[in-house]
C-alpha cells in the first residue's frame, strides 16, 4: 500500500504543474479580460451589431470555459491537500485509498489541462467533422467502421460533448458504409485531429464460417467545422445537388421524407451527404458547411505539400491512406505507429478511452514542431 509521506511527494509535484498551468493560461488576465468583455455588453446597443455581439460572447464562452475548468483543478488539488492533512492530524490506514484516490484524480486532471494549453493551432478550438469509410473486405470492413463510429460517440459523450449525426449509410449485412457526425465541444477539433487517417483491425471474423483470421480497415476523415467568418468561395454552378430519402440507423436523426441531400463539387468530385430529422433546407446548409471544410482541408494539404514534405499538421508524413492505428484483437493490445506507444487495453479503447493516444499525439506534435524552430 502506497505511503502518505508517498501520496505528499505526488501531490507537491501536481502543485507545481498546477502553478505553471496558472502562468501558462494567463488566469488572471483571462478574468481581467472577461470583466472588461462583460462591461462592453452592459453598453447601451451592444446588440444593434450582430457579428460584434457574436464575436464578445464567443470570446465569453471560450475564457470562462477556460477558467472554469482550472478552478475545478484547483478545487480538486485542494481537496486532496485537505484530505492528506486530515490523515496526519489523525492517521486511518482505512482512508489510505480514498486519498490515493483524491491525489489520483488531480493527476488526470493536470493532464488534460495540460493538453489543452497544446491547442493553440488556428481551427484547435473548433467543432470537429468526423467523416467514416469502410475499407475493402465487406461485411467485416463495415462492421469495423461502425465499431469505430462508437468509439468516438463513447468519446464525446464521455467528455461531455455533444454528437450530431450528419450521415449514416448502412452496410450490406451488418455495420455501415460510412457515417459523418459532428463532434460539438471545447477543442473537439484539436482533440481529434490526430485520429485523422486509416485504422486497421486484426481479429478472428465474427462473419466467418470457418473461424479465420481477418484484417480489415476502415478510414477516418477528421476536420474543423469553419467559422462563418472563415470565406470559402464555392461557385453555385460547380454543385450539383440530388434529393433522397433519409434512411439508416440514425435512429430519430433521420426520416422517410425526401429532405436528404447529396452534394457533389463537380471540380473536385468531392461528394458529401447530409440527413437528420430536419428539414431539406437545413441538410443543405449542412452539406455546403461540410464541403467548405473539406475544401478548405484539400488546399491546406496542397500548401503543406508544396512548403514541404516533412512539414505536416499531423504527426507522421501525413499521407491520408497512411495506416496510423492497429487494433489486435488476439493480442489485446492497440499500436499507434507514429509513436510506437502500444497499449494493451483494447476493451477500453473500444469504449472510447483513447485520451492516453491523444495526449502523446498531442505532445509528440508539439516536439516535432520544436525541433522544426531550432533547425530553421
């Protein structure tokens, strides 16, 4: 059983990450800043400017979101301190765990605070579009895409994130052909873009008669939902746009109506499809923002590849058919090849605990960028 004199030696060490995450968020000019944003509301005609009020209260939202979530470490890292004094004042090896416990939490805690002072990229802040494609092989391809679509659902909702389903084509047999949802949350986009790219399953086939081994792999798109601010020229004339019927398992997202939409970039043949409980009118304002990310996305990639090859958003050479993922069902265990961190909690990743890939992404990511800075 671990020590108290332990869990101190742990909890000094949280109480200087705290410090630094102070210093490094700018705390108390964030609470200056939302004062002074929150007496430029109080204004007579604040509201007559529609595009000034949004831009203050999105401002707002972001600070405050920022300073709530570091006064709850702070909060939490006082618990804890509280509860080990409690401990020597009157020593009970019964309240042992319960600290280790309490000191347990203000650790996950720095870690996602820390990871959100990793986000500073120009669309981190943003909704996330997360768009899935089975890969070749079929029923077992589908029902690889599907599991994936969950995983991120079990994501979301884990940290309180809202998902909103765009699309969902069913498989043939079992699973689907591709989906996209919308991810709604604080750095949803700086969260996931590193899931961005192809991911392999290993495992005996549900699907198969003789019990074989199968390998299937199914892809995931990730971009930023665009701000309107952000102007992306698309030519009325290079759409071409087809009504259907909603149909699939989004379950009270879609209908039977004809109020689906299939929006096709003639120049780029890019494709996108939005359905919801909705009406055709607001599936096709969906659409047109999907494909103004994706576009968006496409000529960032061009710039990227033309300053230069080795300069990517994503860790890795950022190639889109690039295998980033393995997932060994025999063997347990999940492989991130950009980093070579292997972790053998499959049923865990499953359900949506990928946080531990995130935040080594996000720190691999910021160590390459580093590195770029000293050798320019």
């Amino acid at each position: 059983m671990i020590t108290t004199d332990e869990l101190k030696v742990q909890l000094a060490d949280y109480g200087t990450a705290v410090k630094d995450l102070e210093e490094a968020l700018a705390i108390d000019a964030s609470r200056k800043r939302v004062q002074e944003l929150e007496h430029t509301m109080s204004r007579p005609g604040f509201y007559d400017d529609a595009e000034l009020s949004k831009k203050v209260f999105d401002e707002v939202g972001d600070l405050k979101g920022k300073l709530n979530r570091f006064e709850k470490l702070q909060g939490l890292y006082d618990d804890a301190e509280t509860m080990l004094v409690m401990l020597d004042e009157e020593y009970d090896p019964e309240l042992i765990p319960e600290a280790e416990e309490a000191v347990n939490t203000v650790e996950k805690a720095v870690d996602e605070l820390q990871l959100m002072t990793m986000l500073n990229g120009e669309y981190d802040h943003s909704n996330a579009i997360l768009t899935f494609h089975a890969g070749t092989g079929g029923t077992e391809a589908q029902d690889w895409a599907e599991m994936l679509y969950r995983m991120y659902n079990k994501w979301a909702q884990a940290h309180g994130m809202t998902v909103e389903v765009l699309d969902y084509q069913d498989g043939d047999e079992a699973g689907m052909k591709s989906a996209s949802m919308m991810v709604k949350g604080p750095n949803a986009y700086g969260l996931l873009k590193s899931e961005n790219g192809v991911h392999r399953l290993v495992r005996v086939s549900p699907f198969d008669a003789n019990a074989r081994r199968q390998t299937s792999f199914s892809s995931l798109e990730v971009m930023p939902e665009l701000d309107n601010n952000i102007n992306i020229e698309i030519n009325p004339a290079d759409i071409e746009m087809q009504v259907y019927r909603s149909s699939g398992a989004g379950g009270q997202h879609v209908n039977k109506t004809s109020s689906a939409v299939r929006m096709t970039h003639i120049p780029t043949g890019m494709v996108v499809e939005c359905q919801d409980e909705r009406s055709q009118l607001e599936n096709r304002a969906k659409a047109l923002r999907v494909l103004k990310a994706r576009l968006l996305d496409q000529a960032q990639q061009k710039a990227d590849a033309e300053l230069t090859e080795e300069r990517r958003s994503q860790v890795g050479t950022g190639d889109r058919s690039e295998r980033i993922r393995t997932y060994n069902f025999p063997q347990g265990r999940v492989t991130d090849h950009r980093i070579n961190l292997t972790l053998y909690k499959l049923d865990n990743i499953l359900n949506g605990d990928i946080d531990e890939f995130i935040q080594a992404l996000a720190e691999a990511r910021r160590a390459e960028l580093m590195k770029e800075a000293e050798d320019e």
